[in-house]
C-alpha cells in the first residue's frame, strides 16, 4: 500500500525478516593488539569499536549489526579481552573459545608483521577442534613488501592467508569476500527462526541466582560443575515446559557452566550475555533483591532494551528481604529503573520457589507487546486526538506538525513519524509515552523516529 513503499523509498522500514534472529555470526579473534577492533570499525565503515595502543581494555559492547556485499551479519569483536602480563597465553585460548562456539565462522586475524605466536598457534587447535568456517587474515600488511611475510601464515595450517590492512583497507574487500563464501545463510548458534517455542534468556550479573532459577525452572537440581574450558560442550539450550508450554532457554551451558577467568571475567560475562540476549526474543533479567541495586544491573537491563528485546525482571531472594529493605528497594527501583517502568516485574525467590509461577504471564504479556501491531489508520486517528489536545510548542515562530504515521515493523515495535519540521525530544517522548498509554506495550521497548517532510 502506499504508505509502505513510502516507508520503502525513504529506507525506513527494518528487514522484518531478521527480525529477533537467523542473522549469522562471525567472531573476530586474535591476539591484543593485532587490529581486530580496527577490522572491526572497517567492516562497519564507522568509527564504533575502541582502538587502543595499549592492550587490555575492556568494553562492554561487543556485538555490532554488519553488512557486507548485501548480506547481513552480527560482528562478534573479542578486541577488548582483558589481559595481563602473566599467562595471556591461558586466557587468550580459553576468551577465543567462548567466541569460536558463539559464531557461525570466525575471522581469525593474525599480525604478519609478528608473525605466528605459540598463542597463535593454541588458536588454531581450538579452530581446528571446532570445525567452523575460518577465514585466517594477515593483519598490518600496508604495503607490498609485507606480503612476503603474510605468506610465512600458510604454515598455520588454515588455508590461505589473506594479506590486508586494516588499518588502510588494504585487502579487506577479498577477505570479506572469503568470509561470506562460507558463512552460512543461517545461523546454526543463533538462529531458530520464527515458529516453535519462544526463546527466553536468563540474564543478570554474577550470583543474583540464574543457575539456581534455571535448576527451580527445570525442577530438578542438577549439580553445576567447573569445566575447564575446551573439556565438554554442552547443548547451548533447554528446553524447559512452563504454564503447560515450551520454552527455550537460550544458551543455558553459559550458566551452568563455570569459567573461572581471573582477570577479564567482567568481559567474559558481558559477551555471555549479550549472545544470549541476541538469540532470544524476550530476557528475564534477574535482580538481587537483597543487593542495591549496582551499576552492573541497570547495564544489563538497557543491553536488552538496546538489542530490541521483550524485558521482565524478576526479583530474587525475596525470602531474605525484610520490611525495611523492601522498603529501600521500591526507591532504588525508581531511581535506577525508572526508564523501563513498562516491564513486567515479579518478586520471586528462586531457592523457595516463591511466585516463580508469575514469571509466565510477564513473558506472555512481554511478548505479545513485542508483537503488536498498531493499525496505521487507528494510529493516526489516534495521534491526530494527541497533537490536537497537545500541539508541538511554537519554535521559532514555526510550529511543526505531524503529518502521519505508521508502525514500520514489529518484534520490536518501531514506529515511523513524519512531520513538517523538526520535532523535539520532548515532544517525542511524550508522545511515545501516550503510545504507550493507549496501546500498552508492557514488557516491550518501542521506538520512535522522526522523518522531516518539507
Ligand atoms: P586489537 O587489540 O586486536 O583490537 O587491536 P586494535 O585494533 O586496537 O589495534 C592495535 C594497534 O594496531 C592500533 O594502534 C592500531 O592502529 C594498529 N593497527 C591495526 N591495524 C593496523 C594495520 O593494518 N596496519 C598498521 N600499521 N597498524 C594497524
Ligand atoms: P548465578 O551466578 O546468577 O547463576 O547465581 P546462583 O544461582 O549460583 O546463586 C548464587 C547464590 O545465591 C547461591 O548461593 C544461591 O544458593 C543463592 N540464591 C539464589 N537464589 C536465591 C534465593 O532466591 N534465595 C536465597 N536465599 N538464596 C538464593
């Protein structure tokens, strides 16, 4: 109809079939300071990921949405593992592992001016045991004269080196050429596709009681064991029956499994996370309800408000509370949570057991929004009622208005504003708070964006 290929023409409307999954995923790993961020602000053709001289920073964004050659993919960057002098060699093997078992196919980038390391080389064994697609790069190869040294990579035993430069462009072109040659059409990590059961991931930071939930949920207690990394490979998720349906758990080996990093082990729980928070539809982050409320919390909550996903929180330990904590608790939900006052919330104990049965209905409700769809014609009836009871304030002695508007896509709900001039931040929140009033959207982060008209 006409407003979709208005939509269409003007480049707003997302792919709705990547919609919440199937996109592939490809890990970026590699020794500190070979340039897999650089490589990874070049693929992006934006300035995004932190480029540092020196090594051992952490960041805690870590997946990107990347396009190459029409095709879309996420870009796993491992570029902020944290290290330090001693053992780097231990721990590069065993972050690059969660990453190589998160992808779909991994570009291996190694420093040609340097040369194959014994770390490179303990890389190469996890690729090999993993059997995914590598595409092996000789990163810092600036100029013909390098390539010599590019080719000494051959002795990795991963094919062909390709020599480029990240840091130039140099190169990369063919590379990513190479990659997406054996990437797959669909992830088999992150992909299930719409239909089948709803996939949930359990998220929160250490010790608010993830595994002790998952093990209530599943109703049995199973033991968690410390694996040394690269022992076992578990299944990635369970499916577990609730409130008479199926749910899939994304990525549940990444709770019940243990990797103890000494250092680097904030870095390695947020890559944990925000793979599982891409996987699924709908995240339940869990709370220490015993604990203030910490930094760390709020940090998880708006990972998953950013990716797009349905949101409940559950709050744990409730049988630990007395009056007065919960009494501080409500204000500090107020004061830190204030943003996502739309999620459901349950106040459970994962030890007792206590109202774990309502985190069904926050997941259904969650999802549903999540799912919605806004007519475009009862949008605008309704919308016209708003800026005709709350017109935009006169700027310059010019008032924009609001031309139309349509919901672009679903999963989450994305809404698409025209307007004759610039609208204020003000103004938009207020009007998707009135979306929210109207249409309700508990449990789903929405969003808004405005498209001047002359
Ligand atoms: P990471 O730790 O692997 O993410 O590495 P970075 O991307 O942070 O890069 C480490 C350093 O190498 C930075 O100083 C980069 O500017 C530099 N670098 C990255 N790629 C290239 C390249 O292709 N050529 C040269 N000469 N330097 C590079
Ligand atoms: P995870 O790191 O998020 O997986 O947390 P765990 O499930 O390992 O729990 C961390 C600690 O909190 C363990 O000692 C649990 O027994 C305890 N715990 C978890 N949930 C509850 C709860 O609801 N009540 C109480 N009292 N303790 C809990």
């Amino acid at each position: 109809d006409a407003d979709r290929a208005l939509l269409e023409a003007d480049g707003a409307l997302g792919d709705e079939s990547t919609d919440g999954a199937a996109r592939p995923v490809v890990a970026i790993i590699g020794r500190p300071n070979v340039g897999k961020s650089t490589l990874v602000n070049r693929v992006l053709g934006r300035r995004e990921a932190v480029v540092e001289d020196v090594p051992g920073v952490t960041r805690d964004r870590v997946a990107y949405d990347a396009e190459w050659s029409g095709r879309d993919f996420t870009l796993v960057d491992t570029g902020g593992w944290e290290v330090d002098a001693s053992g780097i060699h231990l721990r590069v093997a065993e972050q690059a592992e969660v990453a190589i078992e998160l992808a779909d196919a991994v570009l291996f980038v190694v420093d040609a001016k340097v040369g194959a390391t014994d770390t490179d080389e303990a890389v190469v064994k996890l690729l090999r045991r993993s059997k995914k697609p590598v595409v092996l790069v000789a990163n810092k190869v600036d100029d013909q004269k390098t390539e010599l040294e590019a080719a000494t990579l051959w002795s990795l035993g991963l094919g062909q080196p390709w020599p480029i430069s990240a840091l130039h462009g140099r190169g990369t072109g063919d590379a990513l050429d190479a990659l997406l040659d054996v990437l797959p059409e669909k992830s088999a990590v992150s992909a299930y596709g719409r239909g089948g059961p709803r996939r949930v991931a359990l998220v929160g930071r250490p010790n608010v009681g993830k595994s002790s939930l998952l093990n209530k949920l599943a109703g049995e207690d199973r033991v968690v064991v410390d694996n040394v990394a690269g022992t076992t490979r578990d299944p990635v998720d369970e499916l577990i029956e609730l409130g008479g349906k199926t749910w899939r758990f994304v990525d549940t080996a990444g709770i019940r499994r243990r990797v103890h990093l000494t250092r680097g082990a904030d870095f390695y729980a947020s890559l944990r996370t925000q793979a599982a928070i891409e996987k699924a539809e709908v995240a339940v982050v869990l709370i220490d309800a015993e604990d203030s409320i910490a930094e760390q919390d709020v940090r998880v909550v708006q990972q998953v408000v950013d990716a797009g996903r349905a949101l409940v929180l559950a709050f744990n330990k409730w049988d630990l509370l007395d009056e007065e904590r919960r009494h501080y608790l409500e204000r500090e939900i107020e004061r830190d949570l204030g943003q996502v006052a739309w999620a459901p919330r349950a106040n459970i104990s994962a030890v007792t057991g206590r109202h774990v049965d309502r985190l069904v209905p926050g997941l259904e409700v969650a999802l549903d929004s999540w799912d919605q769809r806004v007519p475009t014609g009862r949008l605008n009836s309704f919308l016209g009622e708003v800026v005709a009871g709350h017109p935009h304030p006169v700027r310059g002695g010019k008032q924009p208005r609001i031309l139309f508007a349509t919901q672009a896509s679903t999963r989450p709900p994305r809404f698409v504003v025209f307007a004759s001039g610039f609208i204020e931040a003000g103004y938009r929140r207020f009007l998707e708070r009135r979306l929210r009033e109207q249409f309700g959207f508990e449990g789903s982060p929405i969003e808004l964006s405005v498209r001047v008209r002359e």
